[in-house]
C-alpha cells in the first residue's frame, strides 16, 4: 500500500473516530492489535476509545502531524474535551482540557496490527487542578 493510500486510510480512522462510528473500525484495524505491548482484541481497543469518549465530553481529536513511512505512520494530534467522570484516575472539575497525543501505527494488508500512543497526562492533571 502506497504512502498516498495509508494517509487516506488514516484520516478516515479519525474521521470515524471523531463522528463516533466505532462499528467502522473493523475497517482499520486487525482483529487482534497489539495496543501498547499488548495483544487485545479489536473490541477491546473500541471499549477503550468508547471509554475515552464517554468520560470526555466533546472528545476529538485534530491532526497535527502526519508522517507516513512504508507501512508506518505517526500522528502528533491535540485533543479536546471537558472530563464529565472519572478519568485516567482524575475527578472532573468542569474544565476543558487540550493535550498533546503521539500515535504509532504499524499496518499490514490496509490495516494497522500495533499501534502505540502516549498523551501528556501530566498537561491534563495541571489543567483540572487549575
């Protein structure tokens, strides 16, 4: 698959991701993805962002970055959003929160097998305590 052809692949996966249509992953991810180091399953990988939107009002993401090599992508994105419940281990205040997320992709056949991402929680803690 082309560069060209995985940065379509991968706006549409955010597309959906921020339209809330979960039901599509199945378009962009394997079955089984290794999620950070570990093998789950692709509805587990939902269950989580479903979590995430869940616990964040108003949820998305806007690309920043997109680098595409061979079968690997990476993403630099801000996120936004208000915390309504408890998340990543921290009480809602009411405040809106924007941090940095980091997003490695590995992709086989058109769809990513591993991904890795890291959010600058430490931004979130210092924007809800404020």
């Amino acid at each position: 698959m082309s560069g060209t052809d995985l940065r379509k692949v991968y706006l549409a996966y955010l597309e959906a991701a921020n339209a809330r249509e979960f039901d599509r992953m199945a378009e962009f991810a394997h079955d089984i993805v290794v999620f950070n180091g570990e093998a789950v399953s692709r509805d587990d990988y939902v269950a989580a962002m479903r979590e995430a939107v869940g616990s964040v009002r108003d949820y998305v993401w806007h690309l920043d970055d997109l680098l595409v090599e061979d079968d690997r992508v990476a993403a630099r994105l801000t996120v936004t959003g208000t915390p309504v419940t408890e998340w990543l281990g921290l009480q809602p205040t009411g405040r809106d929160v924007t941090f940095t997320e980091f997003a490695f992709y590995h992709f086989r056949d058109g769809r990513f097998e591993r991904m890795w991402y890291l959010l600058d929680a430490r931004a979130i803690e210092k924007q809800l305590a404020a």
